[in-house]
C-alpha cells in the first residue's frame, strides 16, 4: 500500500507542476522532452546494475518499452491537441476515464476478483472521475470532427496502464523494475529529441533556459510515479484493477484538493458530488479486497 500512496504523491505533485508551467509561460514540448530525459537518467541512477546496452537489447520487455515510448509522447501531443480542440475538461475526462481499460483487461486475462462491493466501486469511481474532472460549464463543443482526439487520448492512456501490467507481469524481473522505467523514457525523449531536430532545421526552434529547468523538476517525480505504480502492481494482496482504480481516482481526489489549497480554484456543485462518491468508490473498492 506504501508504494500506492507514493505513486499518488508522486502524480500529484506532476499535477502542480503542470499548473505552474502556464505561471511562468514555460514551453510545454521542451519541459517535456527534458522531462523524458531526466525521468530516463533517474531510472539509470536508481538501478544497482552495470548498464549493459546489448543485455538490454535482448531483455523480453525491451520492444514493448521501445513501443510505450512513442505512445507516451503520441498522447501527450494528442492531449494538447484534445485541450485546444476541445477543452481541459474532455482532455481530463478522456485520460481518466482510460482506466476503464487495464481494470477490464486485469479482469477477463488474469481472471482478477469480482464482486458486487468491488464492481459497485468500481461504477461508482467512474462516476465520480467524470463529475470531479468537468470543471467549467462552457467550453469547445464536440463535433463529430475532432471527436477522434479525445477518443485517441482515452485508448492510448489505457494501452499505456494496461501494457505496463503486462509487461512487468510476464517479461520485468523485480531487480530491473528501474531500467525497465528508464528505458521507455529513453524511447519517449528519442522521439522528442528528433521533433526539436526537426523544429531546429525548419528554424521554429527557440529554446529557453527556464524549460530546460521546468523539465528538470518535472523528471524526477515522473519517473517514480511510474516506478511506485510498477512496485504497488507487483503487490500480492491487491489486483491490478483494484491499484489502478485507487490509483486514478486518489489521484484525482489529492490533485483536485491540491488545486483548491494551492492554486485557489472553485468548485462546482457536480465537483463535490464527484469528491464524495470518489471517496466512497475507494473505500468500498479497498474493503473489497
């Protein structure tokens, strides 16, 4: 439950960190990029073995880490896309309410435990991702033109939960839960490296100081709400659709106080409904065990 509750802090503390780069008109692909970098550079330092780049190569998740690394910066540049076509809310709605996948994959592949309590939670957590997750009454309708975005963003972020549950299931050793980590920001921050060589050459690049210091700070808390989530999935008492439903809506529930506390933000009669049933679909989720 420890690396849970991490994972969580860890995630919400990236939540802030995001608030704050519209503060300072930080450069969201740079900080990103450098994020990846840092996030890759913090797995490599946490792993107690020799790197050897050829081992690597030949480990059965290496692939699968080389794939999730597109995906990670595909639906990072989809979720802008989703925010600008469409607003923040169907942005945040279409990422958390992602975690429908892993929890029905955990379900019919590793036949996880069912129950009228854990369902109901479950139901219930769903619920209260959408109602927290609207923040605004207005904002960009949807079309059936750029309903794809939110839809990319929804099937994208589950792969991303559910591929992790698989590979560190059937493919990551406990010892290389760091590398394994490290590597798939490695791939992520290849890709990014190559979009500002592509901007550098078309002479759209300009690069600032105070990015490279925003993706300093947001790699290291990125890096290990990845590796605390890896670390609560390999833990024996709970099912992987029970982690990520506790994981997505705790989430949800410290980042949405965080914004209240920190950030001075208003909440709408639906917020708070969405706050109390999140709570409960937790402990109706986590007594289900």
């Amino acid at each position: 439950m420890i690396y849970l509750l991490l994972s969580v802090l860890a995630s919400t503390l990236i939540f802030i960190i995001f608030k704050l780069f519209s503060r300072f008109d930080i450069n969201i692909l740079q900080a990103i990029i450098v994020n990846y970098i840092v996030a890759s550079i913090s797995g490599m330092i946490a792993y107690t073995e020799p790197i050897n780049i050829v081992s690597i190569s030949k480990e059965g998740w290496f692939y699968g880490t080389m794939i999730l690394g597109v995906i990670f910066i595909s639906v990072f540049n989809l979720m802008a896309i989703t925010t600008q076509r469409n607003g923040l809310s169907v942005a945040a709605v279409a990422t958390k309410m992602s975690v429908t996948i892993p929890i029905i994959f955990g379900i019919i592949v590793y036949h996880e435990s069912t129950g009228v309590v854990k369902i109901t939670g479950i139901l219930i957590a769903l619920i209260a991702v959408f109602l927290t997750s609207i923040k605004n009454t207005g904002g960009v309708p949807i079309t059936r033109k750029n309903l794809i975005f939110p839809l990319l963003v929804f099937i994208g972020s589950g792969i991303i939960d559910t591929s992790i549950k698989f590979l560190e299931t059937h493919h990551v050793a406990e010892n290389d839960v760091p590398i394994f980590s490290a590597t798939i920001f490695g791939f992520a921050a290849i890709i990014g490296i190559i979009i500002l060589f592509i901007k550098a050459i078309t002479g759209t690049l300009k690069i600032k100081l105070k990015n490279i210091i925003a993706g300093i700070v947001l790699g290291v808390p990125n890096y290990f709400s990845i590796f605390f989530l890896i670390k609560a999935l390999r833990y024996n008492s709970m099912d992987s659709s029970t982690v990520f439903t506790i994981n997505n809506v705790a989430i949800l529930l410290v980042s949405t106080f965080a914004g209240i506390l920190f950030f001075k933000e208003k909440l709408l009669l639906k917020n708070w409904i969405g706050i109390i049933l999140a709570i409960a679909s937790i402990i109706l989720v986590t007594f289900s065990i």
